[in-house]
C-alpha cells in the first residue's frame, strides 16, 4: 500500500488501524513496521509513532544515481554473460498487453518492474541483481509518480525505449546497453523530479 502511494507521504500510522486494515493481529505489524523502517519507507519518532516516509528531491537525485550505476551494470553483464535462450526470452517485454478492468498504470508498472527486474536476473551476477531489484521495489512510488506524469499514448516511446536496450543486451553490445540503459533511466529521473517539484515537495 506505500508502494503504490495508497498510503500517502507522510501519512501517520497506527498499529491498531493497521492490524484492523490488514484483519492481523498487532505482533506482525510490529514485525512489518521494523522491516519497513530498515526499508527507509517509513519514519519513527520518539512519542510521535510510525510516518510513511517523504518523496524528497534529494532522495530521488541519490536514488536515481544509484540504479543508473547498478542497472547499466547489470545491462553490460546481460549483454556480455547471459545465454542465447535468456535475451531471446527478454522479446516478450517489446510489447505490453492491457488486462482487461485493470488499471492501464497498475498494469504498466507491474510489466515495467518485470523488464527491468529480467535484465538483472540474466546478468550472471546474484548479489548485484538482488541488491539492484531490493532498489527498483522501494522505488516504486517514485516510479509511479513518473509514469502517472506520461500520457497513457506516449508510453509507447517508453515500450520502444525497452525495445532498443533489449536490442543492444541480445546484439552484445555492452557500451550501447550501459548507454541506453543510463539514458533510460534519466528519462524516469527528470519526470520524478518534474512531479515532485510540482507537489512542492522540498528535501
């Protein structure tokens, strides 16, 4: 529910709402508001409880710059590392079909964290694709603030964007896949940044 902003930036939160919300008794919402906390997703103040944590500018630069380093890694070893069969199988992200009655963006931003999430699969490296799909997971309210700012029409460029890393991964071309994949995510950055700004919201 942060994730997918249904639970608001800086909204507080309350054990006893939470067990009640989630029909859970309050040890594992405890439990799930510790990992949250290491997670950075939440915040916890002394006699003031548990707060869903800020989107701030300055965490969306770190973080941002952080996935551009670790993704274009994983991109570099796909294209370098990953079997034929592997980057053959990565055609199915070239198009996305809509699930019908679902939310056109629930169903973009669930294809768009699994394409990016198979890059990092296929790169032969185990620790850098779990430490960079642990990043994209606690990125998704940023990512959605990005994708919401698209028109349902120019996500298309976004798909085609998608087409051209898998291109450069399924020809071996290591410094084009780092390029794209670094271009790719700058793009997602400055819309992240474009939303925020126009929020007001303020490191």
């Amino acid at each position: 529910d942060i994730l997918e902003c249904k639970l608001l930036p800086n909204s507080d939160l309350r054990e006893q709402l939470l067990a009640q919300r989630f029909i859970v008794s309050k040890s594992p919402v405890r439990e799930a508001l510790l990992r949250l906390e290491q997670e950075r997703l939440i915040t916890v103040a002394p006699r003031q409880g548990y707060r869903v944590a800020p989107l701030s500018l300055e965490d969306a630069c770190e973080t941002f710059e952080l996935r551009k380093v670790l993704e274009s890694a994983c991109a570099e070893a796909a294209a370098g590392n990953a079997s034929t069969q592997a980057v053959a199988d990565l055609n199915r992200f070239r198009t996305l079909d809509l699930v019908e009655g679902e939310d056109p963006t629930d169903t973009f931003i669930r294809y768009n964290r699994a394409f990016h999430s198979a890059i990092c699969m296929i790169s032969g490296n185990a620790r850098l694709a779990r430490i960079t799909i642990d990043l994209i997971d606690q990125m998704e309210r940023m990512i959605r603030l990005s994708v919401n700012s698209v028109p349902l029409a120019g996500r298309d460029a976004l798909l085609k964007e998608h087409g051209e890393i898998i291109d450069a991964i399924q020809a071996g071309g290591h410094r084009r896949a780092i390029r794209l994949t670094k271009q790719h995510i700058s793009g997602a950055e400055k819309r992240v940044i474009a939303g925020l700004t126009h929020a007001a919201v303020h490191a």
